[in-house]
C-alpha cells in the first residue's frame, strides 16, 4: 500500500528532553517544568544516630528509662534469685523455694516504696532526711549490742526482726548519708558558704566518716567503699576543688591500706585479685569458681536453672555472686544485657542530676547514683576477679531484702526528681488533658504534621 512506502510515512516527532532537575520527578516530567532536586536524607547509621538523639532529648525519656530499667532489673533479679538459690536452700534443708519466696515478699514491699518516694514531695522528704538519719545511727550502735547484733561470715552487720527475716542497718545508712548530706549542701548553697573549705567538709565528712565507723566495726569493708564513693560524690557535685580530692582520695587509700593490712582475711582477699587457681588453703575457690562459671557459658549459656557451680562449687551463689550464676546460664548475651540496664539507669540518674535546678534535687540524684554505680562496679569487679570480694550484693538483682528496700526507694527518688523537671511535668499535663490520644496535628498513618504543630510537651 501506498501508505507503507518509505516517500510517504511520515516524520514521527522526536520526543521532548526532560528539563533540567525533572529526572526522577514524575510530576515534573509530566508537567515539563523545571523543579530544585530534593536535598538527600540521611540514611544509615547517621540517621540512627540523630533519631537516637532526638529521642533522649525528649523531657519524659529520663523519667520512662528509670522506671523501666529499674522493673526490668528487679524482675530479671528474682528470675536469677529462683535459679540460684534452690540448691542453697536444699542444703539446708529447707524449700527450694524458701529464699524466693522471701525475695518476692521484699520487692511487693519494695514496690510499695518505690511508689511513696515517686510521690513524695521534695519539702516533706528534706523534712525526714534528719530524723531518718538519726534512726540509722541508733540501729547501727544496736547492732554492736551483745545479744542485739547478729554475726554472718565473720561480719555483725543484722538485727533479727522476728523469725528468718533479718535487719541489716548498715544498707540503710547508705540512703541516709545520701539525703543527709544532700540537704546540707543544698542549704549552705543557698547561703553561698559553699566556696569556704571549712563549711564544705564540716560537718560534711566528721557525719559521713561517724556512719562510715559503726558499719566498720561490723567488719563491713564494703559498705564503706560505697559510703566513701558517696562522699566524694557529693563533694565533687558541690564543687569541691581538685586539691580537696586529691588529698581526700590520699588519706583514704592510706585509711584502706591500713584496714587491708591489719586484717589477715582482708589480705588473702587481696591476693586473689586475677588469681587463676584456688591457691593455698583454697583462699581464692571462690573467685576462681566465679570465673569459672562466666567461663563455662559461652554465648548464651548452658540455659536457665543449668547452672554447675551452684551445686556446692560456687559460694553465695544467689547474693554476691549471682552475676556469675546469669554468666553461666544466660552467657555473655545475659551478661551485657544486665550491663546496659545498669548502665541506661546510671546515664539517666546523672542527666537528671544534670538538668535540674534545685540544688537539693541535684546532690540527691547524683549521691544515688554515684552509690548505685559505685556499687556495681564492686560486685561485678569482683566476679570478674579485677577487685577484691567485698560482700557487695549486685543493686535490685541479688537476694536481700535489706538491700533491696532502701534501693528501691532511691530508684522511685530519681523517678520523682525525672518528674520534677519542668518540661516533663508540663508534658504529662499535657498526656493527661489529651486522655492518651495522638495529638490532633499528627496523621494516624504516617504521624506527620498537617497543619498544626504537635505540642512540644508531647514530644
């Protein structure tokens, strides 16, 4: 056909070029007009990052990650307290149960303190700090009253209340020297008497080193490291020169050197730091057998209740050594992630004692958490076999009661100062007038603004 000849088709028109910053643009292909190209987001770990720190400049993640860290510890303590401690208590002739049935009995009423201080007013709370301290003193020169105290492991450190359930004064100190001495600081800042040395150590360190002597004459080496790292807490948050410290941190090391050397166990405590074999006399079994339980689990552990070393080989195996038990069976995955939860609630306690305004609230915040920190760092030192076996019980995780009350009672302290923060209490005023619906800016899909702004306490 005609139409077919080559003379005679016809010169299809060439198509248009896109224009300039139209490639990738379906709306500017199809309306041929000329658009800025996109800027690039950032993908990857650097937008992780900047989403990571978005999150945490939000006024309410403090308060969330105390809360959470602090549950999730406790819960994950009676787990480790139920597998550890049933051998123990078979020993003895007594339920397998026995010791987690008392441990559950301490974290309900744990509980319950933890969400009195949550509530507690800031003026009502300084108010008791004295008459607290106080009680404390008294108890721990009860202790040294023959027929009063109770001696274990070679340390007069109880008090027997009634029945299995027993006293132990010296964890409360530790809480008192904390709010004691956060109230003095703050009141003589107000009265700017901060800046003189003789009003920052007086009566400052005479009260800490008094509390700090009674619990050492029930032989409790360890409580005192945690007191002292609690006044030089204080200290350094009140400003204290480096002089100060470096003279204080001198005339303990001396003080520590001399308790070490005049007490022979003390010595033989010593000497198993990074020991490999038990020893002599078998001194170092119990470190080495906590080593060797971290050892033995590998990745993820032999599994939970799979423990060997708590058939007899491990000593203390549900108290100061229960870190090494969850080594075992929960391996190294277990292991750090009872360390990030230690360390998200160490991070959280000092930004709260970063941002806050009252004075009171700072030295509180920040004595918790220095005694917190501090307090790991011993335990698990020492499981690791780096320090010496002070008799330190892991925070909200190892079995006791009289460690753990006070301790939660200091957590539901952090969770009231996180509150306090202006932006966080004007954000959950803002959650509870919204009744806990999304904000009326923000899509239920994608959760971007449409018009309005969310509120920034919701962010």
């Amino acid at each position: 056909m005609a139409a077919d000849h080559p003379a005679v088709r016809r010169r299809q028109p060439s198509p248009a070029r896109p224009a300039p910053g139209s490639r990738g643009n379906p709306r500017a292909r199809a309306s041929g007009t000329s658009q800025p190209p996109r800027p690039r987001r950032d993908r990857g770990p650097r937008r992780l990052v900047k989403r990571l720190r978005r999150t945490w400049d939000r006024p309410l993640t403090a308060y969330y990650v105390i809360l959470g860290t602090g549950l999730l510890i406790t819960m994950l303590g009676l787990v480790m307290v139920f597998s550890a401690s049933q051998i123990q208590a078979l020993s003895q002739n007594l339920p397998a149960t026995f010791y987690f049935r008392k441990q559950l009995v301490a974290a309900a009423l744990g509980t319950g303190l933890l969400l009195l201080a949550s509530r507690m007013p800031v003026r009502l709370l300084r108010a008791l700090t004295y008459p607290f301290l106080l009680i404390t003193v008294v108890l721990l020169v009860a202790v040294q009253v023959p027929g009063i105290g109770v001696t274990r492991n070679g340390s007069t450190n109880w008090i027997s209340v009634g029945g299995p359930f027993m006293l132990q004064p010296s964890e409360f100190g530790k809480l008192a020297l904390v709010l004691w001495g956060a109230d003095l600081l703050a009141r003589k800042g107000e009265r700017g008497l901060l800046a003189q040395w003789r009003h920052l150590l007086i009566p400052l360190v005479p009260g800490a080193m008094l509390v700090s002597g009674l619990v050492l004459l029930g032989n409790d080496m360890g409580t005192v490291m945690i007191l002292t790292a609690v006044l030089f807490g204080l200290l350094w948050l009140a400003g204290a020169p480096t002089r100060l410290f470096a003279g204080a941190l001198a005339t303990a090391a001396v003080l520590g050197a001399l308790f070490i050397a005049t007490a022979s166990h003390r010595m033989d405590r010593l000497a198993c730091v990074l020991a490999t074999d038990p020893g002599p006399g078998d001194r170092c079994w119990q470190a080495v057998h906590g080593v060797y339980a971290l050892a033995s689990g590998g990745w993820f552990g032999s599994g939970l209740g799979a423990s060997v070393e708590k058939w007899g080989e491990l000593p203390e195996p549900h108290t100061d050594f229960i870190f090494a038990i969850t080594g075992e069976e929960l391996g190294l995955a277990g292991t750090l992630s009872v360390l990030g939860l230690f360390a998200a609630l160490g991070y959280a306690g000092i930004r709260v004692a970063g941002r806050t305004e009252d004075p009171f609230v700072r030295y509180a915040a920040g004595g918790v958490t220095a005694w917190l920190m501090a307090q790991v760092v011993i335990n698990i030192g020492a499981v690791l076999g780096l320090l010496p076996i002070a008799g330190v019980p892991l925070p909200l995780f190892s079995y006791g009661g009289s460690a753990l009350l006070p301790t939660m009672f200091a957590v539901g302290l952090l969770i009231a100062f996180a509150r306090s923060d202006p932006a966080a209490r004007a954000a959950l005023a803002m959650r509870r007038q919204s009744g806990g619906r999304k904000p009326s800016g923000l899509t239920r899909k994608t959760m971007r603004r449409r018009g309005t702004d969310a509120p920034s306490g919701e962010r």
